[in-house]
C-alpha cells in the first residue's frame, strides 16, 4: 500500500526537513517546481534509485499523482519507505505554495544528463 498526503501535508513537512523527487519530465519540472525539489524524471528513476537520499522523510510528486504513485509503488517493492503527494505539482500551484522555475537546459544539465 502506498502511503499518500496532500500538498498542506507536504508543506508541512518540508519545514522538517522533508525531501522531495519530482518525477515529471525536465521541461516539466522547468515549469515550476517544489523548492528544493529533485529532479528524477519517471522512467530514469530505476538507473537513479542509489540518489535518492536516505535517513530523511521521502515525498515524491509529478504533476497530478499518477506518476509519482507509480515510483512510489515501484520504491515500496524495493524496501525504499516514500509517501506520494495526491495532486501533485498542479494541487501545490493552486493551493498558492511557492514555487521554482529553471531553464529546460539548467534542469537537464543539473539533474542527470549523464544518467540519459
């Protein structure tokens, strides 16, 4: 079973140190993203499992849910203890929560292109 919050939940646990993966593409996650969020697009994260950080309370959000449940099942099989964020990137956009912008090249260039 995967364990799930919403975004109010997640903003509350960033200020305790939360880490979040956001699994949505580079042009995506260029867009607008959680602050502080990672970069570890969906199809890149079984190549990348080894950065996801340990000791530290894991969120993983996309843009709506769909993808981050995915990870989050896919996580959980492998013994990797995360929470998906129901409504995703889209739910913390309307709910007013700040967010971060990068260009498509810094993203790409700073979150794995050597991993492509």
């Amino acid at each position: 079973m995967v364990q799930q919050v919403d975004v109010r939940q997640l903003s509350a646990a960033l200020t305790a140190g939360a880490v979040v993966i956001d699994v949505r593409e580079p042009y995506e996650y260029a867009s607008g993203h959680v602050p502080g969020a990672l970069s570890i697009p969906m199809h890149l994260v079984p190549l990348r499992v080894d950065e996801i950080p340990t000791g530290r309370d894991i969120y993983v959000i996309c843009a709506g849910g769909n993808r981050s449940w995915q990870v989050c099942h896919y996580l959980g099989q492998r013994g990797i203890e995360v929470t998906n964020v129901i409504g995703g990137t889209d739910s913390w956009k309307s709910a007013g929560f700040p967010t971060d912008t990068a260009p498509a090249s810094a993203v790409a260039n700073a979150f794995g292109s050597a991993h492509s």
